[in-house]
C-alpha cells in the first residue's frame, strides 16, 4: 500500500472559502472525528478503510479549514499528531542493552558536584579525570544495530527497553552507513546516537508542507520525529535527515579503551560524530567548553540544548556505573531558558473546572526555542501587577499593560512564562488591566479570592457560580470524558462544546443517554456529520460503560482530587457505595465518618472539606445519582494479604525491562507489600535490574536478599 503522506508539492488546497465560521466549524469537528477514526485503523488495526487517495482527500480539507481558520487548531487536532504517531505501527525491538538517559545539572555548582562525586567514588588521590564534552543535540536518540558489520536493525529509544523498528528509514540517511568501514569490526557492533534535522532543512521543509496544506511542525526535533516515523521510505528519504554518532549498546568487543577512543573509531567506521567535541581535563574547562558552545548555539545549524561530559576512561565508566536510570559517569549541563521580546496584545481570563481564574497573556507569536508562542499565564491578578505569591515584589515592581513590550522565557517543555517587562519601550496608550469583578460567563456572578491555608487572602481568584457557571460545566465534562477519567474515543474537546453549546451533553449521565435520545437529536443530519462517526461515537461511549472505582471518583472532578487522591480513596473504601455512604455522611458531619476518612493513607482535611462540599450540595448530588444509574462502576482491589511478599518492604532499582517503575510499585503495593526508595537493614527484597548502582552495593553490605526482575515476576506469579 502507498503511504498517505506521499503527496503531489503543487496540488492545490481544497476551496473552503464557501463555508461560514459556523459551518467550517461542525466540518472541522466532524472530519477531525473521521481521521481520527482512520487513522486508528490504519495504524493501529492495519485495516484501514478508505483508499490512500480518499484520505489524502479528507486530510487535505481539513488543513483547508484550518488554514482559513487558525483558531481551530488545537493540541488534539489530527493535525497535531503526526510527530507522536500511535505505536504499533513499527515493529517492536528490544534493546540488548537498556538505552537509558543522562541526569541534568544546570548550575556550576551542579557540575562541580558531578566531577566532585566521581572522583570520590573512584577514590582519586588527585582529581585527575579526562571528560568527553560534546554538544548535546536537540534530536531523537537511536541505536543502530551491525552484525558481521552489516546493519541489520535500526530502533528508537522507545521507553528505553522496548523501541520501534525504523530500519528501513535508517537506511535512507546519508549519515548512516550499511556496512561498517575498516576491517576486523567486531562482530556484534551497536552504535547509537542522534537523528536530527538541520535548522534551515526544517524551515524549507514547513515551507512545502504549508504549500500543500500539510502539517506544520513546531521545531527541528518534531520534524525529524514525524519524518522518520513514515511508513513509506521514500518519504523519509525526501527529508534531510542527519546523524551524529556519540555512544555504543551491545559490543561484541570494544574497539577502544575511551570514550574520545570509540569516537575517533565511530569515524573510522564511516559515521559522522560532532565536531565540536572535545576532551576537557578539568572542571574550569567543562565550564569553559559549555560557555563556549553556548555562545555559538545560535549560528549552528542544528538544535542543542545544552552539553553532554563523559568521563573518558571506560573502564572507569564501568565502575562508576549508573544510579537507578542515569549514569554516575555522565550528566548533560543544559543552557538556560531561552527568552525573546514581543507584545503583549491582551489579557483574557480563563475560567477553569474548578472555577478559578487565570488571566492569560495572548501575545504577538514569537519563536522561542524553535517553538511559536502566542499564549502565556499571568497566572493571577497580583503577578500582573508585580507582587508574588508571598507577597514579594517581582521584576522590581513593573506591573504588566496591555500594549507593553514583555520578555518570554521558556525552558524544555515548561509552559513559557513572563520574565520582564521592557518599561523604555511602553507606549503611551498601553492599558492597566482591571481584573474582572464579575465572571465573564452569561451569569455574570461575582468573583472572590480564595483564602490560604492561613486564613488570609490568597492570590487566586474563583468564581462563585460553582455548578451554575457554564465555562466551569464544560472544563467538568473536558475531564470527565478525558484519557485519565472515563477515555472517551472521539468526543473531544470540540465536539464536547458543540454538544454543550446545543444542549445535547449538559452533564455526565448525557454522554451515556446520547444514543437513547439521538432518535429525536439525529446527530447524523447535523451538517457534515456522518452515520460512520456517529456509529463510531455511540461505540466508544458504551465501551466506557463500565469504569474502576478509582476512575470515577477521579472523574467526579472534585476539588484536590486528583488521580492520586481518587486512587487513595478507591482502595481506602474498596467499593462506589461504600465511598458515597461515607460521603454524604462526611458532607454531613459525621464525626465518625470524617474520623474514618482521616485514618486512610494519603487522605487529609483539605481532601476532607472538599468532599464534604462536593457531596453537600444537592445538585452534585443529583448529577452523581443521574450518572450512576448509567455506568458501572468495578470495585477497586483491595490490597492482597496473603500473597508472597505480603507484609515485605522491596526497593526497586537498575531498569526494569517488562514493566515500568510505576508498574511494578503499584503490583507490589496490590499485593501488600511496601516499596521503598532507599535500601536499610530493614528491606526484605531488592529487585535489581541492570545498571543497578548503590542501592544494589547497599543490599549486599546488609545481606539483603536481591533478585532479577524475572525471579520477582515467578516469586509473585505473573
Ligand atoms: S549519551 C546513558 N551523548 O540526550 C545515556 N546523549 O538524556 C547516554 N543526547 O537520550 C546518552 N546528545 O537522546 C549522549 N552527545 C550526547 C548526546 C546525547 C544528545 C540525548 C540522547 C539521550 C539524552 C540523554
């Protein structure tokens, strides 16, 4: 089958200029819905049931809309997807040797730390370490696997243990050689390293995919992502992409004894390694060479987001080891936030679930980062004019208007944030900003501050209209069909306004009586609705039918109830009747009751009052009564006593390779056993997978029984 995304360059966009707001809008929504739908069975059931050229058809349309209609996009379009395509679509590998990551340092002080610990470990009577400094590029690991120095498979990191297999796109970069240079190569060679596209490839290639209303991506490193993530080869090899070779897995044999060594030697094997690496001999000349490369930063052609050091003997790397995911013997010293200059052209408040305002700066779009922002928090009413949450002054007292000239700084994936306000550049007609006294819903109802915990006021502000304010009914229906509450396929964030903007879903219990009423609703004849999305809607609700308790109470959408609290709650009472009998007699002040909810683990008094003020107010209740009597709700299991490890305190550490670190803790918890993060005399168990560092010393000096994660698997029967 021809890959989708193989597209005439010169084709036009389909005309949608006929179509009002109103109209683009249930299109945008229903073919949103329809490629949702497609693409689930392409990539993920490999049946799809349209032709290429069909969906090439819808996919076109709907980056018309969009086009015409930016306001349209959101983190949830299809449009948005195509860096993080579904799993399933590769083939899985398992990586002979976990690809872990390096922990950060950001500061000095957090470098010196680093050499400071490594040459204690090491017991040096000097501090005599050399360190590999490189770049540390902005890309996408991967681990390229050589037998008899051919290349046989080519993985992604994956969660570390398990990547997908991208061979066939590997074999369309340049950078990457099929076949090792140079002779006697050891027999099983794996070289990883980065995938990365160059900055000025990145841009041209946004270029021609706006040209044929295509996705745009939001940086380099998406770029590469969604480049090689094609089924078809071909389309990857239309993509400039590159590779920088800086680290090994399996080696039948090392060829070198340092990791400048195995850099040279990836070089003679016919891979490109970076050129600004370099062996540093002191702390003073790590600092020196990430100066240094941060001054540059901006000129090179590719993303960086900081440096990596190694320590360069390897047999010293090997005693140093790694601690629980990270290597003692490397730590990447990332640069600081990027910020840029632009104009802050409005303030809107944003009613969240709960009622809580928060102020949001739309901004004139800058870059940062290789990233678009047009969005930032002002987060409350006190940060725009200066005071911090403890009452601090913040940016020497400026205060933030409408029409100022601000500086935005984001770092990684943090949301970007408001530094400072240019004061020189303000213009005369720039405008305070009154923060409302009422909310902006059509109930106009009156704003408060919330108090702190200490009784006074605090900085938030929140609308009083609780149940009756419509901005905090949707935020409440958004996460109650969200991944983490009742997983609702297909109705998101859009369809759920439109829903609600025409009274179909008001609240829960509708989403589950939609089918029952679309007799008279007919959601099919809406304009641009389908039979097949319909169908495919009614589907995923009523696989939602039946929720875990904990899932529920999460989706209640309490205030400090989050997946954490609810799960608390879950095992605390075990089942729906016996967590809502105690509610109500919380709500009503039963001392015994409220006594009970305080004893479970995790569970305290803001947790309490919350509650208290969910299940005391009738109309909670009513929409709780309405809901339950639609779903059904499975009882949540109440940690085993009489399993293997009942009673036993286990420390986890090394990776683990069949399930997650949170996998195996909440197993271990469900089976009665407590799972610590630090080994003492007191531990019973230490499941150690590989890289394991001191923890796995620590057992050893207290005669702590260790096992393979394997042995754990058989010790607890799965
Ligand atoms: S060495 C044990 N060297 O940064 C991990 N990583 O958090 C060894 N990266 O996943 C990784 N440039 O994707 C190493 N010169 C470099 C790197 C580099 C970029 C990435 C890599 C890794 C992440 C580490």
């Amino acid at each position: 089958m021809m890959a989708r995304a193989a597209k005439s360059k010169t084709r036009p966009l389909p005309d949608v200029t006929g179509l009002t707001k109103a109209q683009a809008k249930v299109e945008h929504m229903r073919l949103a819905l329809e490629l949702e739908g497609h693409d689930k069975r392409y990539y993920q059931d490999d049946a799809p049931s349209v032709t290429d050229a069909e969906y090439d058809a819808l996919r076109q349309r709907f980056n018309a809309i969009e086009q015409r209609f930016p306001e349209f996009v959101s983190a949830e379009s299809p449009s948005q997807k195509v860096g993080a395509a579904p799993s399933g679509r590769f083939k899985k590998v398992r990586h002979a040797v976990p690809m872990l990551s390096l922990d950060n340092a950001f500061a000095e002080e957090d470098v010196r730390d680093f050499v400071g610990r490594i040459v204690r470990f090491l017991k040096l009577a000097d501090d005599k370490v050399d360190f590999s400094a490189e770049p540390k590029i902005d890309g996408l690991s991967m681990s390229l696997r050589y037998e008899g120095g051919e290349l046989v498979t080519a993985a992604t990191r994956g969660d570390g243990a398990v990547g997908e297999d991208v061979t066939a796109n590997i074999r369309t970069l340049e950078d990457v050689p099929q076949k090792l240079k140079g002779r006697n190569v050891p027999d099983v060679c794996e070289v990883r390293g980065e995938v990365y596209m160059t900055k000025h490839a990145f841009l041209a290639l946004n270029e021609r995919q706006k040209a044929a209303g295509d996705t745009v991506f939001a940086n380099p490193r998406n770029s590469a992502a969604g480049s090689l993530r094609q089924k078809d080869p071909t389309i990857t090899a239309s993509r400039p992409l590159g590779f920088f070779a800086y680290a090994w897995g399996e080696m039948s044999a090392m060829p070198e004894g340092t990791q400048s060594g195995m850099i040279h030697w990836f070089e003679r094997c016919g891979f490109k390694t970076n050129p600004l690496t370099k062996l540093c001999h002191s702390v003073e000349e790590l600092l020196a060479f990430h100066h240094a490369i941060e001054q540059q930063r901006a000129e090179l052609d590719y993303d960086i987001d900081g440096v990596v050091y190694k320590v360069d003997r390897i047999d010293w790397q090997d005693r140093l080891g790694f601690v629980s995911r990270t290597p003692r013997w490397g730590i990447a010293h990332k640069f600081p936030a990027e910020r840029a200059m632009t104009v802050l052209r409005d303030i809107e408040i944003q009613v969240g679930r709960t009622g809580s305002f928060t102020p949001v700066g739309k901004l004139e779009p800058v870059g940062v980062g290789g990233v678009i922002v047009q969005n930032v928090t002002l987060h409350n009413e006190d940060y725009i004019k200066g005071i911090g949450n403890k009452g601090e002054i913040l940016r020497e007292g400026r205060d933030i208007r409408i029409g100022d000239t601000v500086v935005i700084q984001r770092a990684g994936d943090v949301i970007p944030q408001v530094v400072d306000v240019v004061i020189d550049k303000r213009p005369s007609n720039a405008r305070e900003f009154h923060f409302p006294k009422k909310c902006p819903c059509p109930l106009h109802t009156d704003v408060t501050r919330e108090e702190t915990a200490a009784g006074e006021e605090g900085s938030r502000a929140r609308c009083t209209g609780e149940f009756a304010c419509p901005y905090q009914k949707i935020e409440h229906l958004k996460l109650f069909v969200s991944r983490r509450a009742f997983d609702i396929d297909g109705l998101g964030e859009k369809q759920l306004q439109y829903f609600f903007d025409e009274d179909f879903v008001k609240e829960p219990a509708d989403i589950f009586t939609l089918e029952k009423r679309n007799s008279k609703l007919k959601l099919e004849e809406i304009e641009g609705y389908g039979e097949t999305s319909v169908r495919n809607l009614f589907g995923a609700i009523e696989s939602r039918r039946r929720i875990a308790l904990e899932r529920f109470i999460y989706a209640l959408g309490m205030r400090h109830v989050g997946e954490t609290t609810a799960l608390a709650l879950a095992r605390g009472y075990g089942s729906w009747d016996a967590f809502h009998d105690a509610s109500l007699k919380v709500a009503r002040g039963d001392e015994e009751a409220i006594a009970d909810m305080d004893a479970l683990d995790q569970i305290g008094d803001t947790v309490i009052k919350s509650i208290a003020d969910y299940f005391g107010e009738s109309h909670n209740r009513g929409i709780v009564e309405r809901l339950t009597r639609e779903v059904e709700i499975v009882d949540a299991e109440k940690p085993k006593r009489n399993s293997a490890v009942a009673g036993k305190t286990v420390v986890f550490t090394g990776s683990l390779e069949k399930m997650t670190r949170d996998e195996a803790k909440a197993t271990a918890e469900r089976l009665g056993a407590k799972v610590s993060g630090s080994v003492s005399k007191k531990t019973d168990l230490v499941v150690a997978g590989p890289g394991a560092g001191s923890k796995l010393a620590e057992a050893n000096k207290h005669g702590v029984k260790v096992l393979t994660e394997d042995e754990w698997l058989t010790l607890i029967g799965e």
